[in-house]
C-alpha cells in the first residue's frame, strides 16, 4: 500500500486540492480523499491509455521523408518502404524496439497501450516455432518497461478487398481465420503471465486486408475490445465503394456490429451522415492526429462527431514522435487549419486540452477495456505527476494547467508517471531507460541499410 | 579563437564528414577544413535565424484556450485578451518574459532573432520617459541571454483599414510617423551598445495598422530588413479589400515596393496569381506555422512558393511552444493535411527537413540582413550540435538526421547552440537558465490575474 498526495488533482468531478489517493498492493486506487496535509506532488493526473500503437513502425522514424527513387511521397509509398524495413526484424529486434516505444510512452505520460499487432511471422511468411512468438516479445518487452498491455492479435490474410493474395511484403502478417485462432490461444498463453492490469482482444485489420465473412469469426474468438482500421485514406474509400458499393464506415454500419466493444481507427475518410450515424454506435473513434498529419490521411471531423455524442481516444500509431502533449496539441491544431478557428473542441464548462483530455481518459479505458481513466476507488492507478514550479505551470491553474502541458511546454514537467500503480518513471526519466535504450540502440546500429 | 571539430557537417556543398571550423574572436567563422581527426561534436550544423517573435506573448502561452465569457476561440477574441494580457506588463516583466523566450529560443536551436516589437509606451499610452524604454528592454534581455537580436520597431498606428482611431487595447503600441522616427533614433542609440551581430531594421505593422503614406516613410528610416505583417486573417482579406479595392498581396504588389530587403508575415491568405507575383519580388516569407495553426490562420501555400522560387524563413512569434523542429514539423504537415500527401516539401536531391532548413537558414539569414545561414568562412558562428548517440541518430546519415530532428525526436540531441560565437547553451541547457526562469517565474507569479 502507498499514499500520494497532491495539491492539485484532476478528480471525476472537476480539479481538487489537497487530495491524498491510496494504492492497494494490486495497484489499483483503493481510496480518493481531500484535505490532505503536506503533498507529495504538486498535480496528478489520470494518465490515459494510448489505444493504437505498432511499435516495430518506431524504428523507422525519420527516415521515410524523402522523394525521388526511394520516395515516400504517399501513404502507398511510405507503406512499401515500411514493408521492406520489416522484413529485416527479427524477434529480438521487435523485443528492443517495443521496449524501447513502450518506455517513452511512459515518459510521455501514456500508462498503457493497445498495441495492434500484426508482425506474426518469419520473413518470407513461416511461422514460427512457436507461431505466437513476436506476440511473445510485445509481452516481454510490456512486463520489462512496466506499460499495461492490451495484446490485440491481428487478421490480415488478403490483399485487397477483390481476395487477391497477399504481397510478399504482406505475408509476414498472413493468416487464414483457421491460423488466427491459434494465434489468439497462443496470445492467452502469454497474457496469463502477464500483470492484472494487462488483457487481450483481437483486431481484424482492415476491410482491406479482411474478408467479410471472417468479422464475425474474430469477434467470436474473444471477449475483449475489437480494434480496425477504418476509412483512413482517400484510395481505400474508393476500393470499398467499387468492390462492395458503398463506402467504407456505410458499409461497416450495414454489415458488422459495430457497438461499444469497437475501436475503428483513424475513421479520416467520413460524410457526415457516416460520421453521426458512426458516433451513435458507441465505438470509440481511434485518433492518431500526429500519424495521420504524418502520412497525410486527412483531418478526423471532429466537431460533427462531437456533437453527435462520439467518443474518442488517442494513439500514437506509427509513434514518430511519441507524445501524449503532441496528439493532444495536433488534434486540435488540425482543426482549427480548417475551420479557421480556435478552442474548436473546448466548450463552455471545459478549455481545449481538458476537453480532449477527458475524451482521451474514457476512450482510452473503453478501447482497452480495463477500469481506468479516472482518479477513482477501484480504478488501476495510472497517474501522472506534473512539477509546478515549471514555468508554464507557475501561474496555471484547473484546465489551464493542461493547456500549458497540451500547447505550451509544460509536457516537460512530466516527473512521475505509475502504471497500475508501478511507478515506472521518476525524475522525467524511465527507471530502466538506460539499459532500454542501449539495447535499441544496438538494434539500430544492425538495421542500418533498411531502407 | 576557438576550433570546433566534427565527425559530420552541413556545410553548403552538402554534408561533409571530419570538418574543423575555426572561430575567430569576433565570433565569424575563420576557416573551414576537412580531414580534421578526433572530434569534439558529433553533429555540427548552421543554426537558422527565427525571424518573427512577439516576446511578451510568451507568458501568455497555454491562457487563452477556452471558450465561454473570456472566450478565445478566433484570431480576434484572442486578440482582444492579448491586449488585456500586455496592458498590465512593466518594463520589468517585459524584460524578464523576452530573456526566457530568448534562452528558449537558444536551447531549440535559433541562434538569432527578429523581435518585432510594438509594446512602446505606458498602459494608457503614455510614453515611458525614455520613449525606447521597452526596446531598451529588449535589448537587454537579448545581451543576457546571448541571442543574436535583429530589433524591429514597429510603426502602429490607426485601429483598422478606414483610419479609425486605436483601440484602448491598441494605444500602447500608438505612434504617428513622427514619434515612430523618434523611436528609431533610440532604437539606434541602444543597438550601438550590443554586439556586432546585432542589427536594426523597422516595421510597419500591417496594412490594417499603417497608412498607405506612411509605408515609404517607414522604409526610409532605415537601411536595415523591413518586416509587415501581410494577409493572415480571411477577415482582414476582407477589410483591405472593402478599403482599397484589392486583397492586401495584390495592394502590396501594386503599392510598395517589395523586394529582397522586406519579411512579409504569414501570408496565408492568398490566391495562386498573389502567390506568384509575390515569390517574384525577392521578399522572404516570415512563416510561423505552430502559431498560425493555433490561432486558426490557415495553411500557407508553400507548393505554389516554392514552386515559383519564392524563399522562406521560421519564425516562432506568440512562441506558445518555442521549437525550432516544431516549426519545421508544421509546415510540413500543415501541407500533408491539405494535400493528402507525403514528403510535400522535399525534392528530388534533399529530404523534407533538409530542405526546410535550408530555406529557413537562407531566410532567416535574409530577414535578419546578417552574414549567417551557412558554414562558411565571414559567417557568424551560428551553429547547433546535436549528440549522435541519441537513439534517433544512431541509425541516421546525411538528410536523415534532420529528419529525425524535425519528425521524430531528435529534438532532444541539441547539446550546444553558438550564437556568433557565444557558446550559450551546454549539454542541452541555456547557460544561465536557472537565473532567467527564476526570474520568469516571479514574473509569471505577479501576474496571475491577466486574463
């Protein structure tokens, strides 16, 4: 057991001062009470969940903004190259590289992650010994940077939404739906091993990369959330019109059952009337706002979805750039491009950030279907802890003190972040950050003609 | 005289390994040579000049993201608390608030700074006894912190296009061509005190701001760069037009006479026809992406510019997140969310970031009129030194290590910023930023009922 204190906290009812919050040995919040004495802290948070996240895609950050023979001018274009660059991993490097992610999610202030995995088999499609070997590594890597981990094993057996065969820079992800449930066993194996706080669901990919008659199959083969990309890119919207004559999220209302249990990702590429009809389901939207500025996807409507009663949360995808502050700050910042205004997502009880920031915590639990997302008895202690004495914090209080940490620089006052209650960061710094990142750093070292 | 070595450089042929830069004591570049041995910095590259700041909006930076009564949620209900916000600023604050931004400015990787600066006189308007108190201010805060400064007065004069009077919000920054010519004289008083890297130029606000008559006075008040403020807002489009009979570019195409030696801001408003014609005259684009994302500016047309051979420059201006790869960040994925595409600004022979940061080191160099932007020999020593070690770097040569500078998080290997040779920041850290922020600080702490 541990008590935290804190002047300021951000409670489900609005910001507290003096509030002690107490920790059972199972991590999880077991008592909330204020008028606390001395504090510990000066401002903790809930930390949400990133809810969509391949971690191996870290490993490539940076180097996929050029033009010319090895262009990568397109989301299409970036995709071969991010094809090549996997088809060098091996097991151990997709262990130091999700290490590595998993640790600067922490520092960035994420307490867990839906990581969506895809990554199954050997290069050339063999699977391996253990078919649920790279689902093993996640793990591994999850129980060593001390993130709570939801496993989300994925489907991906077409090419395209006409059935074609997978490319050979696909057929590291293939499986039948026959292939996929033993993936799905073997991921149970893992995730017993793995802390309370940790779970499993399944993801099929996309309407591309799946036939529509294995949806179903998938959601048959767990209890947990379901994950898909959804109506992420202009040409994906127009195969799925032309194959199946309608356009994808239509299609994906008339023919699944979408409800609270999905998180559909990205969901870029939407009318209006898919966008209300969409929200009304109870879905979580999965916005990836820095990756989808990054492959240039478009602009999620968020307003309308909004208003509409849509939920949300917040990924870090192909982590870039992983940042909680920057999703949050990207979210809104794409907004207002468009619309030519500001505090677009605020509204009259809620400035900008703690708006987003409120979405992000219940989206977040809802898409990895674990009790968090609030600074509550019985929730998993994910929590945050902010210096005051930063300077954009100096004079900031309530919501403005998530303002500063979403559009100013108070994102470096990060000092503690826990994980059901593993307290995983301190000082700003991972616990382990040293030794992680000298392992990826070795990794790196040997991937160095990838692309 | 001081000899920098390192392992690779940027020097204007490309990238170069085993250079040796020489300093000598006026803080110019001596000599530039290659085949150096043992090197005392992994990475050395040019810093660029960030050619547009209000210093004082700093402080200010995380307040205004709300809606409701204080609502913020356009350019001009911000505008109307950021003139709430700087009618209670002393000189004090003034100079406590510019010497943080400008040690900001250092860490991030700017080596010098074009402060455009209208907060002249005394709430209620009122001229300081010194009339050039503020830039006195300035002045000094820029000596403190070691930036480079380019100090821009900037004529203010009439609340809107129809010649009204200023607002109260406005009187502060009030001068007639008259007291604005008196303000240069003590501008020019105090530049001759800061060190030779250091210049003076002059602004005319904004077409809204400035008679037409007065333009060609301002312009000959001084040899040094003219910066203006030019078609941000869709309603000031609107308001030049209704006026004068023509959008501001194409008034200020017809009406001044542009050319190399004039910094126009923003500019996002502006037709494909303006955007020729302008990148024509030789003027350099003052863009300053993360602010006129967030105060829903819209998104500059930088195919168009650059495809017309129009230059650029980065300038962080309300400095609500100082960052020099934010910026650069930004305007690439402004651009990649408008046109759904990828890698927008590279070419054919350099990466996205590599040839944003050659244009903002020409720019800022133009904007600045200082010898800078390169490594070469007559040059100010302006230089950043990012450590190779860090994990985004490991696997990166050539264009790729700004790429990860600007998309992922390379950010974080600045260890040493030279400004004219001032060795500033060490080991990530402005050499005196324990002073300046507690300061700030203070400063922030009196204020913190300003909005």
């Amino acid at each position: 057991m541990q008590i935290l204190t804190a002047r300021t906290a951000l409670l489900p009812d609005g910001w507290a001062n003096d509030v002690a919050i107490t920790l059972d040995d199972a991590g999880r919040i077991a008592q909330v009470t204020q008028g606390a004495g001395a504090a510990t802290h000066d401002i903790l948070l809930p930390a949400p969940a990133n809810l969509h996240s391949h971690t191996f895609q870290r490993a490539m950050a940076g180097l996929t903004e050029r033009r010319g023979p090895d262009a990568a001018d397109s989301f299409w274009t970036w995709r071969r190259l991010m094809f090549r660059f996997l088809d060098q991993l091996t097991p151990d490097d997709i262990e130091a590289i999700a290490a590595f992610a998993f640790a600067e999610m922490l520092e960035a202030g994420f307490a867990r992650v839906a990581e969506f995995h895809y990554l199954h088999h050997a290069p050339g499609g063999v699977p391996y010994a253990d078919p649920a070997e790279t689902g093993a590594r996640i793990a591994a890597a999850a129980l060593d940077a001390g993130i709570g981990l939801t496993l989300l094993p994925v489907l991906y057996s077409q090419g395209g939404v006409d059935g074609r065969a997978l490319a050979p820079g696909q057929v590291r992800f293939g499986c039948d739906i026959d292939a996929f449930a033993a993936l799905m066993q073997g991921a149970e194996r893992i995730m017993a091993g793995l802390p309370a706080d940790c779970g499993l669901g399944a993801a099929p990919h996309s309407l591309r990369a799946v036939r529509p008659a294995d949806l179903g199959a998938v959601a048959a083969l767990t209890d947990g959330p379901l994950h898909m990309h959804l109506a992420e890119q202009v040409p994906e919207v127009e195969e799925v019109q032309t194959a199946y004559g309608a356009r994808p999220v239509d299609w994906a209302l008339a023919n699944m059952d979408l409800g609270p249990r999905w998180c559909l990702i990205h969901c870029t590429q939407m009318t209006a009337a898919e966008t209300r009809a969409l929200a009304a389901t109870g879905a979580v939207a999965g916005l990836c706002p820095e990756t989808e500025a990054s492959l240039g996807d478009g602009i999620f409507p968020a307003e309308g979805w909004v208003a509409a009663g849509g939920r949300f949360g917040l990924g870090t995808d192909s982590n870039i750039r992983i940042s909680l502050a920057g999703e949050m700050r990207m979210l809104e910042y794409a907004q207002r491009l468009q619309s030519r205004r500001r505090a677009v997502l605020a509204d009259p009880a809620r400035s900008t950030a703690r708006r987003i920031l409120d979405a992000a915590l219940a989206g977040g639990a809802q898409a990895t279907a674990q009790p968090t997302g609030a600074i509550v008895p019985g929730h998993w202690a994910d929590l945050i802890a902010l210096d005051g004495a930063h300077p954009d914090l100096v004079a900031a209080t309530g919501d403005t003190i998530l303002d500063a940490f979403a559009f100013a620089r108070a994102e470096a006052a990060i000092t503690d972040v826990w994980s059901a209650g593993r307290h995983v960061v301190r000082g700003g710094r991972h616990m382990a950050r040293d030794r992680i990142t000298a392992r990826y750093r070795a990794t790196m070292r040997r991937l160095t003609d990838r692309l």
